[in-house]
C-alpha cells in the first residue's frame, strides 16, 4: 500500500530512559507494511541517551519529537495526543513492539460502525533479564482472549478486549470530543482510560493473532506494582477516575451495572493490595465514590465486607486476612 492511502494512523510514543529497548520499538512501526502512519515521541525528561537514539531515528524518519520534563506517563501521552493529526491513534509504549502488518490487518477492518480495534497480547520476558518474574505465567493468562471478528461493546467483550491500550487502535475524535484523558500520577490508567474510552465505544473489532509484544522486565512499572505495596491506593484513585467521569458525562443510569461491577472489582484489588492499617481510608474514599454517584446497591457490598459476610471472598488466605482485618476494624 502506497504512504498516503487509507486513513492517518497517528503513533503515539512516550520515551523516558530506554535507550536499549526504543530502537526496536521504532523499527517495529516503520517495518508497518501499511505506510500512512505518523510517529509522534514524547521524550519525557529522560536522563540516559533515550533523546538521542530519537533524534538520530529522526535525521532518516519522518518523526514528531517533544523534548519535556518529566511529568509521568500518563502526561506524556496527553501532551502527545495534543499533535494527532490521524483519523486513528495508537498509543505504544517504549519497550513493547508490534507484528510488522497488525496496522494493515486494522485498516482492512475498519468500518463505520467499529470505534475499537485490538490484537491478541503475546507476553515477552526480557532475555537477559537476571530477576525471575514469578507472575509472568499468570499476567499471559490474564492478558489472553480467543476473540475474533465484529463484537458488540458491552461489558464482557470490553473485558476480553483488555485494558491495555498498546495493542488497540482509537478513533481520535471519540477521545478529543469527550476529553478522554489518562490520569496524572497513578499506576493502572490503562485501566482508567479504557473504560472511558469504553463508554462511547459501539462495536470492537478483535484480530485474532498476537501481533502486540508486551515486554515484562523487572524493573517496569507493572513489575514493581505487583512487587511493592508501596503502590497501594492507586487503584481505588482508577475507580474514582472512572466513576466521576461517567457521572460528570452523565452515564452513571445507563451504565451503572457495568460500573458497579468494576467498582467491586477495583475495590478488591486495592484491599489486596493494601495494609490493614489502610482499610479505614479506603472504606471512606469508597463511601464517597458511592455517595456522589448514586451507587446504592453498593452501600450493602461494602457492609458485607465490613461483617465479614461474602462467602465468594473467602477463597484463599488473602481474603481471609482482609476479612478478619476488615471486620476487627468496624466491630471496634
């Protein structure tokens, strides 16, 4: 196919110190055997030669490069977004790297009626990675679907097209008309800006090959949140995100299953991930979220959790820890 036909797919790249991984990253998008592509870094105040590697790419490549502080991922792919010029955008991250036609097989796919379109997600642990990932088996399985073909949007074909957003592809309008952003400083805003994106999405189109490569290495940011409890609170921050969003956007009625669903999802998540020294402070961030979106039926999800009284979260020795926790806590 010729540079110019077909729609503008727009690549948005946000680089912070991955001066080993990026090249490859690049090649993988300028190998596209579809053509009419812009590239667009966001080189977000790296201090190794990440900027560098860009601006040689750059002296043989048609290459948008924004030279920033540092102001986080999520800001990074924002201010990224600000210069998209195609009908399409793809946001891929620095170390992960694509099947040199995926963009091709999404074009042939593209009609009226699809605002999403994803690949299947092949895991790749890095080789000369020194650090075993213990959940690596796990996160592949999670990551994994058997979907394929036109699929409605609805809350289970959501889910089974993941939340990753490397291995999609969005029609930039849906984005920019509803100012659908990824939240500053949080961890999981994949999560967070799927499930906006999602709220104004008709039909998803699943190509059933893995052509998205998602790199684990031990020292990325999903590698340290399941490593580090350090990260605790920023999961019931995503849920906040979702839920205020879907309110202030007036869909808290139409969508309140789907978001009830998420919101316990999310809530156990945190809880999980949380000290029980926490528990109080997440109950009440919970009590707010319910309180502003009208969330009622959740009123009596958090009191069972309270006294102890989900017999599906009694599966295992972490439920059992947080059960015991929650409880001492509000029979005091």
């Amino acid at each position: 196919m010729k540079e110019n036909e077909g729609p503008l797919i727009s690549v948005v790249i946000p680089v912070y110190n991955v001066e080993n991984y990026v090249r490859k990253t690049l090649d993988s998008v300028f190998a596209q055997t579809y053509k009419n592509i812009e590239v667009i870094c966001v080189n977000d105040g790296s201090t190794d030669n990440s900027l560098a590697v860009l601006q040689d790419y750059a002296k043989t490549h048609k290459i948008t490069i924004i030279d920033q502080q540092n102001g986080g991922l999520s800001h990074a792919r924002n201010e990224g977004f600000k210069l998209v010029k195609g009908e399409w955008v793809s946001f891929l991250d620095s170390d992960d790297y694509i099947a040199p036609d995926l963009y091709e097989k999404y074009v042939k796919a593209i009609n009226p009626d699809i605002d999403l379109l994803c690949c299947w997600i092949q895991c790749v642990q890095e080789e000369k990675s020194t650090e075993p990932i213990p959940w690596f088996d796990h996160y592949s399985k999670i990551l994994s679907t058997n979907c394929a073909g036109i699929k409605p949007c609805d809350t289970h074909y959501a889910r089974e097209a993941k939340d990753q957003v490397g291995n999609k592809l969005y029609r930039s309008s849906i984005i920019r008309d509803n100012a659908i952003d990824f939240p500053k400083g949080l961890f999981s805003q994949d999560t967070a800006f799927h499930w906006k994106y999602i709220a104004f999405c008709r039909n998803i189109y699943f190509v059933p090959s893995k052509d998205f490569f998602y790199l684990l290495r031990s020292n990325t940011i999903t590698w340290n949140m399941y490593k580090r409890r350090d990260r605790a609170g920023h999961t019931i921050a995503v849920a906040k995100d979702i839920c205020y969003f879907y309110k202030d956007k007036g869909l808290v009625q139409k969508h309140q299953k789907r978001l009830a669903d998420l919101f316990r999802v999310l809530f156990s998540l945190e809880l999980q991930r949380s000290e029980p020294e926490n528990y109080d402070s997440l109950f009440k961030q919970a009590s707010e979220i319910i309180d502003r979106t009208g969330f009622t039926s959740l009123t009596y999800y958090l009191k069972a959790i309270k006294e102890g009284n989900i017999d599906k979260l009694r599966k295992g020795p972490v439920w059992k820890r947080i059960l015991r926790a929650v409880k001492k806590l509000f029979s005091r």
